[in-house]
C-alpha cells in the first residue's frame, strides 16, 4: 500500500485517502473481486485507478453512457495517466489508435460501453492482457435496480473470458435486492463488499411543502441568488416543466437551459457540454441527466417535483458538492405529485416494489424527524447515537413548532365529508378559501355550510395541512376515483370530537424559508459550511476575507484560459477546493504547490507556474 499513496499523493495530489478507499484498494491489488457501494462525491474513481497504475496490464472501465466518458478521460489525461475511451463517437482511425496506444501500454485505463464491449471481446482477447474490470453504475445489471439496462446483463461472461483478470462493480446505491442481483450476475468470487457511509454532510437537506408554481419560482431565484456564476441542477418531473422553469429562468436573466429525452442527441449533448465547461450556470432537466457526471463544482440541486424512491433522490442530490465544499439542496413537495407518481407505479411492471418505494419517498418528504437519519437509515446506516441530529437539514435547523390543530382538521375533513367526498386537495383548499371558481358554483359547492370556513389561512397554507392530514392518516386519496378524499376511520374520530389533532405550524416553515440570507455571492464561506466538513481550504478561505475571496477571482481566470487551451471543463484543471486551498496559501513558488490540496505533480509540472506568477502578482499589487 505505500505505492498506493505514493500515487494518491504525487499523481493526485491528496495526502489522504478518504474512508474505505484504502481497504478497497489493498484487497483490489490482492486480485480479489469487490462490490463497492459508495455514495456519489465519496471518491469511487480513485478505487480502481489507483489500482490500475500499479497493475502491469490494462484496466478496462464499463460505463453505461458514451457522453461521459470524455470527461473522465479528460480528468486522468490531465494528471498524466494514459487513458482513452473507445466508442462510436470516435471515427475508425481514431478508435484503431486507441487500441494500438492499448497494446503498446500507453494506455493504462479504457473506458468503454458494454454495448461497445461486445464488439471488442475478440481483440481484447488476443491482443491485451487486461488486469482489472471496474463496472461503473453496476445496479444498471439488476432489474430490481433504480436503473435497469439490459446490456449489463452480458457482462456476466467476463470470468470465464478473462479469467486472470479481477472484478470491480461500483454502484453510488443499491438495496439488498439488488446487491445480491448485482453479485450473483456478474459472478464474482472471492469477492468483498465494501459498503462506505452515505453521509454527505456537505449537503443540506430542505424539503418545501404545499408551493405553487410561482411559489417555486420565488424560492429558485433567491436560491440561484446565493450562488452567483455557480453550477446547479434542477429536476422535473416532465419535459414540459424542464422546458417552463428554464423559460422563466432565462426572462429572469439566468444562463439556463432545458435537458430531457425528448431533445435529439446532438441537443442533449450540446447542453452538457455547456453545463460542463461553464457555459451555462442552470440545467433543467428530467432524470435523464447526470449519470456519471464528474462535475465537482454543482452547488446545488433543486427537485422541482418528488421523485420517485430514495434511491433516484440520493443519487441526484450526490451531484452537487462532489468537491466536498458546502452544497444546497432543495425539495418541492405537493399533492399533485403524489397523484402523478402514483400512476406511473400502477402502470409499472413492477407494480409493488416501485409502490413501497414511492411510500418511503414520500415519508421522507413528510418527516418531521432529522432528514439525514432518515436517508441513513434507509441505506442500512445507523448514525452514531439513535437520537443524534445532522444540524444541517431544515428539521434540525427549524425544529417546526406545533399547535393544537384540531379545529383546521374538522373544517377540512367537514369541507370532504359535504360534498360527498367527491373532491380532491386543490378544490377542498379552494372550498374552505371560499374561492368562487367555475366549477364550485356549478357543483352548488359554494353553498356549503364550510364554504368559506378558512378563509383567514391562506391557500398555500391549506395545501401544506391538508398533506400533513395525509401524512397523519386522517384522509386518504382513492386513486381509482379521479384521486377524491375520503375520510379514515381516524379522521372521522377527529370530525366527531372523540380526539385531537397536532399540526405543525405552516406559517413557521415559510418564514423561516423566506428569511434565509442572501449571501456569498462571490464572497466565499457559505451557511452550510459551518461545522459540516470545513477543509483547511475552506476555512482558510473563510478566515481570509475580501483579500482571499479576491484572490479566488483571479485564480478562477487563470483555470478557465488553461481549461480552454486544452478543451477541458474548468474543474479538471483544478478543482473549487483546490482554488480555494491556492487562494487561501497564497504558495510562492512551485515547491509551495506541493502543500496545496488536489495539485499534482503532473499539473504542477504543466501549468503550476501559472498560478505562482498569479499569486505573486495579486500580492505585489
């Protein structure tokens, strides 16, 4: 293992391995096949090219999307490790360059896709002695996985195939399902399973209850706010919701746009690489985007809508703070969610898994407890003591008040109860408003004893009730009845008197979300960064001021005409971290960069006096 952080070190310049990367590696060295889960940002690439450096053969990568692999190769290329990626987007000549650099050893690490991998199975054969098979995004080969591929199914053969090489599936989640699914299909022998902690505690965690569109849009641009000329994502649920938030968000004068399945490949794959090279600050995307993205520098994610299991949810917030620093992310949570991925899993064919997955989403949405324990717990995770809390999730941060909302519940439940329970959340919310829409002066609703009856509580207030009566049990959505309410067993105890109903105070949450600071625009030390993994870089940025913040400025020029030159994203040159680690040392000289987080000898070698003279520079000012 001292050759194994020899290169941590000298190739990427880490002075330490993150939790479980050591033991990984050791037992990876050894030739013993692993299953290694490990959150996305918990540094799963480091796994298999550390090893693939000090193995004497090739290291052969399965990732699952062609648009990715340059990034990665890229990022390898820059600190000096010979890397290719071998796929269609290539023309002949190129791909036949590729495999002679292959069997010459120039190329120490292949990224290649399994479709593309069946074509090469012959010449790999022949003509490369292969050490290592690192299987990026392995739930891909379970069909109880959150993203079934039929074309992972046929890496069950490369045992028998290549039977001196070892094995590596890698996979950001998995459940017991699909990690018995995963091992027994690839066939790996004495094999391990590394399971590293899916904390992320960079990340905080924000749900937001019961918002209308414009509601969302308010609360997205004093988001983006906070985060002048940075990186975020924002999920929808529909190509049309990417479409209208990127809309909005372009009139607002924000450098956005929309990604989804049903844009050509040529559109897609223009956004981005857009996104990647910082040409566009927001995407707004369904699902279909950020498999595999290696963007270090997202400093938020945003779901427009809830998504469908945890597993969706955990590996699309993974996608901002892979650096470490402090990243936001945000939920918007509201019924009609609810209606909408409820149909989608009566039309799966997988109609009880993706139901008990869809259950859990929700619940989570609807806690009341610590976020972050949640989603441990749900990964098989315990946190250190059962009643610890994150200290940086909305729940923990605003412990919500509660009242006795006894009298709300009976009015809303009395609302459902006189019209039949023939109605559903937006027009219970608009009866109880006293809303005279078409459709209540016609169903005679607004002569109802209840019409009107809640006209003090706001309607964005009524929806975030009304979902916390869900949550509680007090009423229930017939799915198979145009999604009308209709009262349980324990609201109808409610309605009677025979008890009492504890909400938690609407009003509360949304102060305490309208108030959050504007802060940092260019400045520097974000509010989540407090206690939650604060890097010297990162508090030697913060301790630093203007000057740093400044400095930082300056840094970020000097990456973005080296990332140019060489047709790079500007987080291969160096990372934010990095940046802020340079701007926070101020190194003078270029054995100074060797103290710096993140720089290489390769990249001190190549353009680490470009930094030098720009600190140099900024001081002598």
């Amino acid at each position: 293992m001292s050759a194994a952080r020899e290169i941590l070190k000298s190739v990427f310049g880490y002075d330490s391995f993150r939790p479980m990367q050591e033991e990984i590696i050791e037992h990876v060295v050894a030739h013993h096949d692993a299953l290694v889960l490990m959150p996305t940002g918990g540094g799963k690439s480091i796994c298999y090219q550390i090893p693939a450096l000090i193995f004497r053969g090739t290291t052969v990568v399965i990732s699952p999307l062609i648009s990715l692999m340059k990034d990665q190769v890229d990022a390898l290329n820059a600190n000096g490790i010979g890397a290719d990626a071998l796929n269609s987007n290539n023309d002949e000549s190129a791909n036949e360059a590729i495999r002679q650099r292959c069997e010459s050893g120039l190329t120490k690490i292949l990224y290649i896709s399994p479709e593309r991998l069946q074509r090469e199975i012959s010449w790999m054969q022949h003509s490369l002695n292969i050490s290592l098979f690192a299987i990026d995004e392995a739930h891909c080969i379970s069909q109880w996985g959150h993203d079934f591929r039929p074309e992972y199914t046929q890496l069950g053969g490369l045992h028998q195939m290549f039977p001196d090489a070892t094995l590596m599936a890698l996979t950001a989640t998995a459940d017991k399902l699909t990690k018995e699914d995963i091992v027994r299909q690839l066939n790996l022998r004495e094999f391990k399973l590394f399971v590293s902690s899916f904390d992320r505690p960079n990340l905080s965690l924000d749900v937001r209850r019961g918002y209308t569109g414009q509601d969302k849009l308010k609360a997205i641009l004093s988001i983006i706010s906070k985060h002048e000329n940075e990186s975020g994502i924002i999920y929808c649920l529909s190509r049309k919701n990417t479409e209208k938030v990127a809309e909005q968000l372009v009139d607002a004068g924000i450098s956005a746009k929309a990604y989804h399945a049903g844009m050509s490949a040529d559109e897609r794959n223009a956004v981005q690489e857009d996104f990647i090279n910082d040409r566009v600050d927001v995407v707004c995307a369904t699902v279909a985007f950020g498999m595999g993205i290696d963007k270090s520098n997202v400093r938020y994610v945003i779901h427009y809508n809830l998504p469908k299991s945890i597993e969706n949810f955990y590996q699309e917030i993974g996608r901002a703070g892979r650096d470490g620093l402090p990243s936001e992310t945000v939920l918007f949570y509201n019924f009609q969610d609810i209606v909408t991925l409820r149909s989608f899993v009566n039309d799966s064919g997988q109609r009880e898994i993706n139901s008990e997955k869809l259950d859990r989403m929700q619940e989570y949405a609807e806690s009341q407890i610590c976020r972050r324990r949640i989603l441990l717990n749900y990964f098989g995770e315990n946190s250190e003591s059962g009643n610890s809390n994150c200290g940086n999730c909305d729940i923990c941060k605003h412990p919500p008040r509660r009242f006795d909302g006894t009298i709300l519940v009976q009015k809303a439940l009395s609302a459902i109860k006189r019209t039949g329970e023939r109605i559903g959340f937006t027009m219970t919310a608009d009866i109880l408003k006293g809303t005279r829409s078409e459709e209540i002066v016609k169903n005679s609703f607004d002569k109802l004893k209840t019409f009107g009856a809640g006209e003090k509580t706001t309607l964005k207030h009524w929806h975030d009730y009304l979902l916390q009566m869900l949550q509680l049990g007090y009423i229930e959505i017939a799915y198979n009845e145009n999604n009308h309410l209709k009262i349980t067993e324990s609201g109808n105890e409610v309605l009677f008197g025979k008890k009492t109903a504890e909400l938690a105070l609407a009003a509360s949450v949304e102060a305490r979300q309208d108030s959050e600071p504007k802060s940092r625009a260019r400045s520097g030390r974000s509010k989540f960064a407090k206690g939650h993994g604060t890097t010297a870089a990162w508090s030697g940025l913060a301790d630093g001021g203007d000057e740093t913040s400044a400095l930082f400025e300056i840094l970020r020029k000097v990456r973005k005409q080296i990332a140019d030159e060489n047709s790079w994203p500007a987080y291969v040159v160096l990372s934010d971290r990095t940046l802020k680690d340079l701007a926070a040392q101020m190194p003078q000289s270029l054995g100074d960069l060797h103290n710096v987080f993140g720089f290489g000898e390769k990249k001190i070698e190549k353009f680490g006096q470009r930094f030098v003279d720009a600190v140099k520079e900024f001081l002598g000012r």
